[in-house]
C-alpha cells in the first residue's frame, strides 16, 4: 500500500454550538483542513464522516453527503461510519485506507456531534445505544456506572486510590487550559475533585468528561503528491481498529479492553515500533479510570501503574510519557463523533511544533479512541517525516 501523509487539519472548539447545525460544525472544520493541506478541493476523491447519535438528538441523517455539499465537494463517495465513540478514529481509518490503496490521491476524515442542547437524561439514553441493549441495557447499566465497576476493579487489584486517580484529572483540566479548543480547563486540587458530586461511586463529577458539541478534519495524501502540499505533511505510520466484546459479561477481566490491546499490538507492528519509541499519546479518557486503563493496555505504562505514574508526575508535559497534553477528553469535552479526529489534530500540531502545551521535541504521536465497553477501538501512529 502507499504510503498516506496527514496533509491538513481542521477543528472547531469544543463546548455549546447551540445556533450552528450539525452539517455546518463539520463543514467549517473540514473547510479549514483543506486550507491547510493547501489542496484544491477538486481534488479530493473521498470524505469518510464519523457521528453517533446525529439521528436521536438532532433528528438529521445523511451527513456525510450533507457536509460534502456545504463544502461543494465533487460528486465524489461520501460515507458515514459508526463505531459509536470511536466514529471518528474509524473514519480516520477509511480516509486513509482509500488513499493507501489508490482509489483516489485526497481523502477527507471528518467527525462532529451536537450533544449540549439535547440534556443529561436525552444524551444519556443516546449513548446508552453504544451498549447491548439485551444484556447490559436491562440490568440498567449505564457508562458511569460501567466504568465505576472497572475503577473498583483496578482499586482491588492493585490498590489504586482516589490520589491517585484525582492526578490524572488535575493533570489533564490543567493542560486544558494551555489549549484554545478545549471548553473545561481547570486548576483543580484534590479536596475540590474530592468534594465534587458523586456520579457513580466512586466517580465523581470531575472524573467525568463533559458533554459537548463540536468537530474536526484531516485532509489525508498520498505521499507522492508532497509537493503540492503548503507545508510538511505528518507521515501515518500505523492505523488499526479492532473488536473487543458488545457487552459487560463478555470482559475476560475488567482491568483491561481487550480491543485496545490487540489495536495496540498492530499498530506497534506496522510502525515498527516500541512504546517506548512514542512521544505522546491523546488517548481516549472519557472517565478519568479509563486514562489508567487504556494507558496500560497500551503499554506505555506498566500493569497497574497509571494511576501510580500520574500522580508521580510521569505522564505530565515534560515527564516520562505526556498523556493528553491537549487536556483529553477530560478537558477538551467528548462530542462523541469528532473525538478521534481531535486527537489527530492535536498530535499533528505537536509533531509540527505548534501546539500551545508543546511538548519537546516531538516525533512520534499515538491516538487512541475507543467505543462502548470496548467494543471498538483504533489505534493511530503519526510521525514526522524527518523522524
């Protein structure tokens, strides 16, 4: 296959767009990675969108085709893709597939959602679709209360603590901050975290991400067409997406997402890489627990340690492996559909040396984004050319 640059990169902020619809959020994000990349959009040959629950919150459909329009893009083949939090990573993934495999030179990733206007019950509901409706559904399960049980798990397993979680969440709402996009940077201390609402014991109110609105792009190339390019394109090293299980009961164990293991494991083998050979990582913390989770299943933490490495400072900007320098999920918000795709926009701005929380010398990035109980996941390895 041939090898795909990360030519441009779009992305609105995300917080409450409550007069924009859905198609124009994409459209605006879409737009600015085309200018980006420098490319006339007449040459773009495919747009791959990633949305959830487009259809349950704001009652629109047919968005793929819908934003192609606004953007007055050929009559080119415009898909959606559902992988319900994990949309846009898979859409990441199509884009470039069609480009590795030479059905056309320039495709388009996008992904939005409008979640904020629709309340905590409605979206709630909505993303309760990402389970299995038949099983985890009837118990009354819901993702809180999910990831509740995975944090219980890991505190019996290796002793995590509250401290030790609440690290993880001052980290990341403080990098938050350092960046434009993101609706909920926050200079917390533990007694606030500690003293916030409790959600779903032991989840409390910051170990929660935030609902949001919001969306962003990445205009994918074919290598040979560097020269067209208006600025360096950001090499994809390795793209993978994997299954884990629909459904709770399914878990070998509840320490760990068998989807992420597995998409890290081919992602590490199409680079040629290590964990140790990554720079950064945005990985997928819709819950503060799952930062801890998904940083071991990636190997860039040891087996019981996340926790234990946030609060030693190890994870931070400037320390042995910065996780969600952007402020991840946690900070930036989580609308669901354009999560992965603003993971590859905030990498690709720091292997160009341009994000607002840099971190030195980047070369090689990783995203992570992953769906329902981990039943989906993709796994992203990005780098610079001269890397």
């Amino acid at each position: 296959m041939r090898q795909v640059l990360v030519a441009g990169i779009g992305s609105t902020s995300f917080r409450r767009h409550d007069t924009v619809p859905i198609e124009t959020l994409a459209a605006r994000a879409a737009d600015a990675a085309i200018r980006d990349s420098g490319l006339d959009r007449s040459q773009v040959g495919a747009l791959y969108f990633g949305n959830f629950v487009s259809g349950p919150l704001t009652g629109q459909e047919v968005l793929a085709g819908m934003v192609a329009d606004e953007l007055g893009l050929p009559q080119i083949p415009c898909t959606k893709v559902e992988g319900a939090c994990a949309s846009g990573g898979i859409a990441f993934r199509h884009a470039m597939l069609a480009v590795a495999t030479g059905q056309c030179d320039v495709a388009i990733a996008a992904g939005a959602e409008k979640m904020a206007h629709a309340g905590t019950a409605a979206v709630t509901s909505a993303l309760n679709c990402a389970m299995d409706n038949l099983s985890d559904g009837k118990s009354g399960l819901t993702f809180p209360g999910f990831f509740g049980l995975v944090w219980n798990a890991h505190a019996a397993l290796y002793g995590t603590n509250r401290e030790q979680v609440s690290a993880v969440v001052r980290k990341n709402k403080a990098n938050g901050l350092l960046n434009p996009l993101a609706q909920m940077g926050a200079a917390l201390d533990d007694a606030t975290i500690a003293g916030s609402a409790q959600i779903c014991d032991p989840l409390q109110l910051f170990d929660c991400c935030p609902i949001s609105d919001g969306a962003a792009a990445a205009v994918l190339v074919a290598a040979d067409r560097i020269g067209d390019l208006t600025r360096p394109g950001i090499a994809i090293a390795a793209s993978a997406q994997t299954r884990g299980t629909p459904r709770v009961s399914g878990m070998s164990e509840l320490t760990s997402f068998r989807a992420t293991v597995d998409a890290a494991r081919i992602a590490y083998e199409q680079a040629g890489l290590s964990p140790a050979d990554i720079d950064l990582c945005e990985l997928h913390d819709c819950f503060s627990i799952a930062e801890v989770i998904d940083s071991e299943d990636l190997g860039l933490v040891p087996r019981g340690k996340g926790a234990v490495w946030a609060a030693e400072g190890r994870t931070l900007v400037g320390g042995q492996i910065p996780i969600n320098p952007g402020g991840g999920l946690l900070a930036k918000g989580h609308p669901v559909g354009a999560t992965g795709l603003g993971q590859v926009y905030e990498v690709v701005k720091q292997l160009r040396g341009e994000h607002p929380n840099q971190v030195a010398d980047a070369a090689i990035g990783m995203t992570h984004n992953l769906g329902g109980a981990g039943v989906a996941c993709t796994v992203n390895i990005l780098r610079r050319l001269d890397a």
